[in-house]
C-alpha cells in the first residue's frame, strides 16, 4: 500500500495524507468526548486535522526561517485561548487538554513537512493515548502514594543525575573510580528497589514465603531480624518462621549472582555454579520445613513491611563503606597476604556483605588473585548466615531461635564446601 502511494503520490501530497491522518485521530478522539458528555469540548474531527493544515503550510511557507512558524503558532495559541476562557466562562472550572493537544497537531503538521516523520506519529499517537486514557491514568494517581513517586524520584536521582555526571577514571594510589563506585550502588539500589516495588504491588497477598523472598533480595539480615521478632508475637507455628529465614538467606546468594554478573564476570563463572546450588537448595528446604506439620504459609500476612530501600543518605553509607572496604582490602592484601584478606571478609560478612563484596569485585586481578577473591566471598557470605543465625537465636523464641540458627548453620557449612576445589 505503502509502495502505491509513493508510485502514484508526489512527496507532498504523502505529507499532506499524514498530516490529516494523524490530525484526524486526534479529533476523532475528541470528537468520542463530545457525544459523551454535555460540557464544551474545543474541537473534532474536522477542526483537528485544519490545524494540522495550518501547521503543515506555514512550515512550507518559512522555509529555513523560523519567525513565521512561530507566529503562526502564537496564532493558533490565541484563538485556543479564547476557547478556553469561553470553558471558564460558560462551566467555570475546566481542563486544557484540548487546547493542548490543538498546539501538538499544529507541530505534527510542522514536523511533517521538516520531514521528522517519526517524532510527527510519536506525537500523535502518544497524545490521543493521553487523551484516551484519561480514567486510567486519573486512577493510577490515586492509587499510587506520594512517598512512591518520592521513592522512584530518589532512584532516578541516583542513576540518571548523579551516575553520568561522575568521571570514569582512577584516582589515588587506591585506583578509586568514582563511576564504578557510583554504578555499585546504582545496581545493589535497583536491586533492592524491584523487591521493594514488587512487595507494594503484592500488598501481602502471597503471604509469609513471598514476603521473604522479596526481603532476600533486599537484605536477608534485615529479614532475619525481623521474622525473628515477629515470631516473639504470633502464633503461628515455629517452622513458618524458621523456614522463612532459610529462604531469605537462599535468595541473598541469588542475588549475589546477579550482582557479580554485573562486575565481574570471571568471579561469576567461579562462584555461579556453587551459589546457584545453595541458593536453590536453602529456597526449596526453607519452603519444605515451612510446610511442616501444616504450618501454613499463608497464615501469616505482609510479616514484611515494605521499606523504603532508596534513602539518601542509606545510599551514600553504602559508597563510604564500599571504599572503606577497598581500600582495606588493598590494605590487607599489601600487608598481611592471603590470610589478612581472609580475615576481614569473616569480619565483615558478619556485619554487611554487599559492600565487601563489591568491594572484591573491583579489586580482583587488580590486587588479589580472582580465586582468591572467590575464597573471600565464599567466606563472607558463611559468615553471614553465621551472624543471621546469632541474630535468629538471640531475637527470637526458643523453639523458632533453634530451628532458624540449625539451618543456617548448616547452609553456612554448605557454603564453605566449595573451598575444596578452589583451594
């Protein structure tokens, strides 16, 4: 049809049809607007596709200069003013989405003539889409709290403001790339900003399993300590909890795949095979021990209030403490070798491990070997579920304290096997 048109058409006249059509739907939209209600509505399918017109030739007749495109904007501009003014005259409050969208189809016409054919329909087809989903998008403006679009602003912050800005290059004898530094921190964010999407949209509704598998993936020892102090006030049976405990800390080494994929391929390659196993392990144990005696994994609903994962100043800790552990790690390994190295990952898995990890994302190859960077993962993250199992012993009750400090224990045994093979 296409291939017709340009045979029988001069090029003009396929910018004219264009132009009309994309000028029509817009109308005709507007046009559905005024059958179904009894307020003024600025123009249809007739007065749509003249401004289209009128955009399209004075485009042809400013050539290269852009004075007379802009009166003839200004022009139409005043006569969708006083459209306007009889809406506020005649119903008093009114919207200006008509007359808005009457400024849009003039710049179609103008757009098509300069030939940017693909803006000209983006215009025109997004803009009937905003027209014609007025209700929903009203909707999904109320349905949305204002501390999420704070939330999703904080996030676009971080990577689309700041992350650009930074200079990709290394400083100090510490080769400290601040872009590196940064993208960390954008991507442990995202991380933990799709768990926390996810948990609002759910609102509980896949109960204590789902709950836990979101908190794993945002933070297992933040999870951790808050099922076992959950578990202090409910009634509901001990391996619900301890189970739930298991899976969180299953899907932590999930996510640390996804996080070295991200920074170190090689370290992924090591590590990969060993904490997919364990983490799809400790999930399907967690969920089977869950299950136990009935304990009924719907039982208990949204045990985990979504939490805001994009605070400022959380992400800015997380930078400090990533050079922090840079730098000691540069440190250990200049002066206490392998065994200094692996000493500080056992320190810091028992506090946080993201930031140590990362950390040995960039100084493998740079500073120490990649297996031995393997090893010291392998051992910040045991020691993690090391500390998750104090924290679940001390916090909560006995019965659930035993439970969940078992199977972490023996999912931190789990996790040391590896060592066999990269020792």
């Amino acid at each position: 049809m296409a291939m017709a048109l340009s045979e029988w058409l001069p090029p003009q006249a396929q910018n004219i049809l264009l132009v009309l059509f994309l000028s029509f739907l817009i109308g005709l939209e507007r046009e559905e607007k005024k059958a179904t209600t009894d307020k003024y509505v600025f123009g249809g399918v007739r007065t749509f596709p003249l401004i289209g017109l009128v955009g399209y030739a004075m485009a042809s007749l400013s050539g290269s200069q852009i004075m007379p495109l802009a009166l003839g904007f200004i022009a139409v501009a005043g006569f969708l003013l006083l459209s306007y003014w009889h809406k506020l005259v005649t119903g008093g409050l009114a919207g200006l989405t008509s007359e808005l969208a009457g400024l849009i189809t003039y710049l179609i016409g103008a757009l098509v003539f300069q030939q940017h054919l693909w803006m000209a329909t983006t215009l025109g087809v997004a803009s009937m889409l905003l027209l014609e989903l007025k209700g929903g998008l009203e909707g999904l403006a109320k349905r949305i709290a204002p501390e999420d679009v704070v939330t999703f602003t904080k996030f676009l912050l971080l990577t689309a403001v700041i992350l650009p800005i930074l200079p990709n290059e290394a400083f100090s004898p510490f080769q400290i790339n601040p872009f590196k530094t940064w993208l960390v921190v954008v991507a442990v964010s995202a991380v933990s900003y799709g768990s926390y999407v996810i948990q609002k949209l759910s609102k509980g509704q896949g109960g204590v399993i789902l709950a836990c598998v979101l908190g794993g993936a945002y933070s297992s020892t933040l999870t951790t300590v808050v099922l076992a102090k959950r578990s202090a006030m409910e009634s509901s049976p001990p391996p619900l909890f301890s189970g739930g405990i298991l899976i969180a800390s299953g899907v932590m080494y999930l996510r640390l795949v996804v996080l070295l994929a991200l920074f170190n391929a090689q370290l992924m390659r090591a590590l990969a095979p060993s904490f997919l196993a364990l983490g799809l392990l400790a999930i399907a144990v967690g969920w089977l021990w869950s299950r136990r005696r009935d304990a009924g994994a719907q039982a208990l609903q949204d045990p985990l209030a979504p939490r805001n994962p994009l605070e400022l100043r959380a992400a800015l800790l997380f930078a400090l403490l990533f050079l922090v552990m840079l730098v000691a790690t540069q440190l250990a390994a200049a002066y206490l070798g392998h065994a200094g190295v692996y000493t500080l990952s056992a320190l810091m898995g028992a506090t946080d491990v993201d930031p140590f990890i990362m950390g040995m994302t960039q100084a493998s190859a740079s500073v120490t070997p990649p297996s031995v960077a393997a090893i010291a993962i392998l051992v910040a993250a045991a020691s993690n579920n090391l500390a998750k199992a104090v924290y679940a012993f001390a916090l909560a009750p006995r019965h659930v304290g035993v439970q969940s400090a078992a199977l972490l224990i023996g999912l931190a045994a789990l996790g040391l096997a590896p060592l066999s093979w990269l020792l």
